[in-house]
C-alpha cells in the first residue's frame, strides 16, 4: 500500500495490449504482447499466465517486490478505480460501480457478436448472413434494453448525480467505460444510435456531454493517444446500421 | 464494516434469482424478481435499478441502514468472496481471483450461445443451423484453449495450491465458479469432454475432484439446493456435442 501515493503523482501503470498504430517501441512491444499470449506460459514473476490482452503491468506490486500483471478489463478497472480515485465513497458504491462496468461491457460484447455470431476466429465476411440476423436483434431489442436501462440508473442517481454520474456525486470508471461503449456504438451504428438518441435524454443529453469534457477526459480524447475506431470490437458495416433513419418512429416507440 | 462479523456466523444474505423448482415462497419469489426486473424502476432504497437476476440482497449494508442490493454475477462474488473469506491473501490475489473468475465466466458465456448464436430472446430451434457452426468451433477451439489455459494456471501456482487451488494455498471463488463451469461442460458436451479430459491432468485428476469435495460444497452438491442442470445456460443437444468419440484423437491433438 506504499506504493499507493507515489502511484498517483507518477503512474508507473503500463497497459499491455494488441498492436494499434506502429511507432517507436512498437519491437518491444510486439516481443511482450508475444510473450504475454504464450500459450505454453505458466506465468511468471509469481503472476499468472494471461488468457489475453489487456494487461496491466505494475511494477514492484507483486509477489516479493516482482511487477504485479492484471488481466481482464473488469479487474483492471477494479485495480485502477481504487488507486485513482474512481471507484466510490463506500461499499456499496463501489460494488454498484463495479456492476455498472460489467453491464456497459456485456453491451460491448454484444456490439462485437454483431459481426461474428458464428466463429470468434474467422471473418466478418463468413459469416455475414448470421451477422444480418444478430445485429438486428442486437439493434431492436437488445440496445434499447440497454440504453434505457442505464437512463433509470441516471434517473435514479439524480438528486446526487444530476445525470452526470452513473454511481454517487462524482466520476467513477463506470462511467468512463458506458462512455467508451455509446461512443464505440455510434460509430458502429449511427443510424440506429441518432435515430434512438432521443429516448435518453439525461444519457445522451447529459451524462455522455459531461464525461467528455471531464479534466483529463477531454485532453486525452483531444490527442493521439485517442485511437481511432476501425476493425476492432466496434466496427462499422453499414449493412449491419439501421436501413432506413425513421424504420421503427413511424410505429411508434419500439417494445422494450 | 461492523456486520461483517455477524454475517460470518449467521450470514443474511439473499439470492434473488429466475425461478427454479416451485416450492414454499414461489409466490413470494416470483413477485420479487418482477419487481426486481421492472422496466420502469430506477432502483429503490439508494439502489440502482437491476439490468437481470441474479442480484444479492443484504439487509442493513445499504445506504441509511437500506438493504444493499448488487447484481452482476462477478460483482456479487467479489462481494461475498471478500465476505466469506474466499478471495485472496493479499491484493494480486485478490485481482487474480477476479480475473479467473472472469475469463470461466467467459467460458460460460460462450457456451450459453451455441445454443443462442443469433438471438438471445428466440427460440434454440429457430437458430439451430448458426448453433451447428457456433457449437462446431466452440468444441474445437475454444473448449481447449480455455481449459489449456487453467491447466497452465494451476501448474503455475502448483507450488502453493498442489494442483488444487488457481490462487494461493486455499480455495477462493475462483476455484467455485471454475468448477461449476466445468460441471456444466460435461453436461451439456459429454463425449468431447470425455475426449479432452486426459490432456489436462491437473484441471480433471486433481482439481475438479478437490474442489466437489470441500467442506460445505460436498455437502450442499450432495443436497437438493444443488439444482439440477436442464435448459439454462448449460443444455445437453446431442447434435451439438462432438459426434464419435475419436473425432480428434485419430489425427493427434487438435490445435490450440
């Protein structure tokens, strides 16, 4: 616990994951990601072996001094929430925010399944027709469930949260990850999303404005440090986007 | 903090699920869970509304002496792991602990929708050509890379678990979960996990049989709270399953 307020003056926090855009380094780090998804690893360092990317390598937190390797979105976040100040004021916040998480993640999960329904390790293209048939669950049924799921929470959270926050009167990493997920989901979707956008107004009207331009939030989304949506979880593929902006207005709001 | 004492000897705790065998309280139950699934709620008592069962109900450890409510299968075993006394010895373990539970409780998805490819709220028989193809790569590639996976773990932590713990020296909720995840496997996919077994020692020969028989787990699989398998997340469709017991075995070990 020491190592705690050195921690948040000078993160020595390193994230592991698949190659984006090459620059400098990108040898080194193409040789950890190597070694990271070693499917002969038994681990190292005290650590466990990593099922897959995304690790977070912290060093001197782990066994006997050795860096400390977290894998899993949901146990990363958990880990950095405590450390940065992310997480809640008490208890039950904190489950809440870690619950939260875990939704808007099973919502980005259910994104990806829209273009590989069938075989997570062949292409889009070979599975297009199934592809057809989950995105159009995934945008009739499954999107508003979600999205109208997370305005209750909002609403519910009002008198402390003002729309702003998921959990509490202040950002916590539920709302960054709900964040990342409706911005993945308009690029992938942007018919569907502009077109559902009004049923939500305290999600899209106040909370996805506000997390955007929160200190740090909006510096980083203003950098290249910003990767740019492409043929990751959230992809866009017309055919898969809502065919026509007013489908479902003209018979009014779809059943939940 | 002060009820964590009085929870461990008398443990309130209440598990709000979809029904299963009716019995004493179905009434009761039923009405609990309609309200907790409302789509109009935005939560009551200081908590946020529930996306889906299951949700934990702890009375006393919500906001202003509420009962505290958290749902989300791995928020909620975070919370009782911690609880109970089965999560880690320290932080990595705690956050190892997550992570495994975690990536068995991805194996549990992906094995849920090979029998749910394309929708989630139609019918196994209107999508069982995608389930053919789903169910087809799931046996041959993600069932072993899953299971390669845990194999390596426990050979990592062999040293203080013997094979019989993924973390440390003692049982977690890590260990409970994996092996429920495995049971539920030999379920629904019988002939190719017969045909698997033998290539993970540690996960089949030591761990699997440990883990049935701890203290309270032999005695609650051994007990009719231990419901039987059926038509959940794990179902047995023989189509599904791998078709002649030596399917693989002839041409040596299938790739990872």
């Amino acid at each position: 616990m020491s190592a705690n307020k050195k921690a948040r003056t000078q993160p020595p926090y390193e994230l592991l994951y698949w190659p984006g855009i090459p620059g400098r380094g990108e040898f080194v780090r193409m040789k950890m990601i190597s070694t990271l998804t070693d499917q002969t690893s038994t681990g190292s360092d005290g650590n466990p072996p990593t099922f897959a990317p995304p690790a977070l390598r912290i060093p001197g937190e782990g066994k006997n001094g050795a860096a400390l390797l977290i894998s899993q979105t949901p146990s990363i976040l958990s880990y950095l929430g405590d450390k940065l100040g992310l997480d809640g004021a008490d208890e039950a916040e904190k489950s809440w925010i870690l619950t939260h998480t875990l939704t808007a993640l099973d919502l980005n999960n259910e994104a990806h399944d829209t273009h590989h329904p069938v075989a997570i390790g062949a292409y889009y293209e070979d599975q297009k027709d199934e592809s057809l048939k989950k995105a159009a669950e995934f945008r009739e049924k499954r999107i508003p469930k979600f999205l109208g799921y997370f305005e209750r929470v909002l609403k519910g959270n009002q008198e402390q949260g003002q729309g702003k926050f998921l959990v509490g009167g202040r950002l916590s990493y539920a709302d960054t990850t709900l964040w990342h997920v409706l911005s993945g989901l308009e690029f992938a979707f942007p018919k569907e999303m502009e077109a559902r956008k009004k049923d939500y107004p305290l999600l899209f009207g106040t909370f996805y404005n506000t997390v955007k331009e929160a200190n740090g939030i909006k510096e980083y989304l203003g950098s290249d440090r910003r990767k740019q949506f492409s043929l990751g979880i959230f992809r866009h593929y017309p055919e898969l986007d809502r065919q026509q902006t007013d489908e479902h207005t003209k018979a009014g709001a779809p059943s939940q």
